[in-house]
C-alpha cells in the first residue's frame, strides 16, 4: 500500500470527488468552501458557499453538488448561515441552492450525497450532531433530476451520515451513533450490517471496493475500515488521524483527514488530503444531474 500526503492545511476536509482531470474536488467545511487540489498546482479555492458545505459529488454536467449543513457545528457558526440545502457549484464557482425541503420536509443539516443508476441523488439529513443526546431523527432522501423528491427512509437516534449507492442501486449508509452500516434495497427492504469491531470508530464516508466491499472513514479511530458487503471488518488501512470521507479513482483512494476534532471550539487548519494506491481499483462514483 502507497500512502502519499497529497495537501495539508485544510480547513475540516470533507466529501472529495475526483474530477475528470486528475484534480480533487472536495469542500472545507468549517471554511464555508469547496477547494480543489491540482497535482501541478495544488490547493485553490473554487467557490466560498457560506455555511458548512458538508460533501461533494462530480454530476454529469461537470458541476459540483453540495451538501449544505447550514454552518453549525458544536459550537461553531458560520459567519453566514445557510439554510440546510443541496447547492451547485458551476465549474467556474458559481454557487446556486437547489432544494431546500423535500416533498413539503425542510432539510435540516444534509450531510453527504451520491448519485444512483436511477438518475436521482440521494442524500443523508442527520440533523444535529450529539453523541450523547442523540436529539433528531435522521432522514434519507432521493431527489429526481426534475427537482421532485421523496423521503426513503427515515432512523431514529442513530445519525445517518456518509452514503453509496450501489449498482444494483442499494444505498448504503453509515449510521454514526450506533456504529454501523445500513443497507435499503431497491425493494425498500432495509438491512442493519453488524456493528464496527472498534469501539472508537465512528464511521462517516464511505467508498465502493470492486469487489463490492466496504470502505469507511472513521472518526477519531484513525483509518479506513475495510468491511465485505456484508458489513464484516476485513482488515484496516493504517493512514490519516480522523478521516470523514473517501472516494476511489481506479486503484487511488482519496481520503478526506480532519485531522483535529470538529466538534473542539478552536478550529484548526491542520486538516489533510491522502492519497492510497491499492492493489486492484474501486468502483467511481456514478454521475448524475439535476435540472
């Protein structure tokens, strides 16, 4: 496994995407930015979203979508506060809100997002982050390139947080508080996957191996949880300190680092961008749009 540090200084990375030419897409949450890292140019800022732009994900179009978490983080707030909401992000940094409630349901605090074979985008809405409260319930939903929507899925007390989908159009999530994966097949059947093994990994963004099994970034474990499809750990790759998100390019998996706590009240720029070639390639996200 080579493991290569691709950018540091960054402002809690999260939610990258590959971009067609070699670069990185990926937003600064508690920077109210989406960055691009270049291999010849490094780190730019592309466009400032306001907020807390909460993931990323390369549409059909070329343009970026956004998870928009509002700008409240423990006990941090943006300087403007955006209402919960799906953004774009042209590539030129035009910054436009798409959605802001759901089939007649305000989002609260979307999180991550990842297109499906159906066309439609789907996304978590955790809500508030409190492990020990636990205060919202939490809320998937899948938005249809004409605008329309509908809500999936709907889990009590367990922070649905980073989300797949997989060709046969299952979407899986991570549910952060009870420390696990779920899986809604395309008949609406859900599945709970077994429980991490390490009691401090909180599991955030997730990737697609080739072989259909499980990537996870975890939080404050350090790593990336290797699972099989059917949610049993693998093995785990030493890299990054508290990884929130990852996504693969051919055998490249990039990997978003915070690199200190989000929830601290002093925030640090000390977040990081890796880079990980393994041994065979994971699926690429699929692409989408929305009109």
């Amino acid at each position: 496994m080579k493991v290569e540090r691709l950018a540091d200084g960054l402002v809690f990375p999260e939610g990258p995407a590959v971009l067609d030419d070699g670069s990185v897409a990926f937003v600064e949450t508690n920077g109210s930015r989406v960055s691009i890292w270049h291999p010849d140019t490094g780190v730019r800022v592309l466009a400032t979203t306001g907020g807390g732009p909460n993931a990323c994900c390369l549409g059909s179009d070329g343009n970026l979508y956004v998870a928009q978490n509002r700008g409240i983080i423990g006990t941090w707030r943006a300087d403007d506060v955006q209402p919960g909401c799906i953004q774009r992000v042209s590539p030129e940094g035009a910054v436009e809100i798409l959605v802001t409630e759901i089939d007649g349901i305000e989002l609260r605090q979307p999180n991550d997002l990842a297109f499906g074979p159906d066309g439609r985008l789907y996304f978590t809405d955790p809500g508030y982050f409190d492990l020990e409260n636990k205060p919202d319930a939490g809320r998937i939903f899948a938005l249809a390139p004409d605008g329309s929507g509908d809500l999936i899925a709907e889990r009590e007390a367990t922070y649905p947080n980073g989300i797949v989908v997989e060709p046969d159009g299952s979407v899986v999530w991570s549910e952060s508080y009870p420390r696990r994966l779920v899986r809604r097949h395309p008949d609406g059947r859900i599945d709970e996957l077994p429980q991490l093994p390490r009691e401090d990994a909180v599991p955030d963004g997730l990737a697609i191996g080739g072989d259909g099994s499980l990537y996870v970034a975890t939080l404050f474990a350090g790593g990336i949880d290797v699972l099989t499809a059917d949610g049993r750990h693998q093995r785990t790759l030493d890299v990054g300190a508290i990884n929130s998100n990852c996504t693969f390019a051919g055998r490249w998996l990039y990997i978003t680092d915070f690199g200190s706590n989000p929830m601290a009240e002093q925030i640090e720029a000390n977040g990081v961008l890796w880079r990980v070639e393994l041994e065979t390639a994971g699926l690429e996200p699929l692409r989408g749009r929305l009109v």
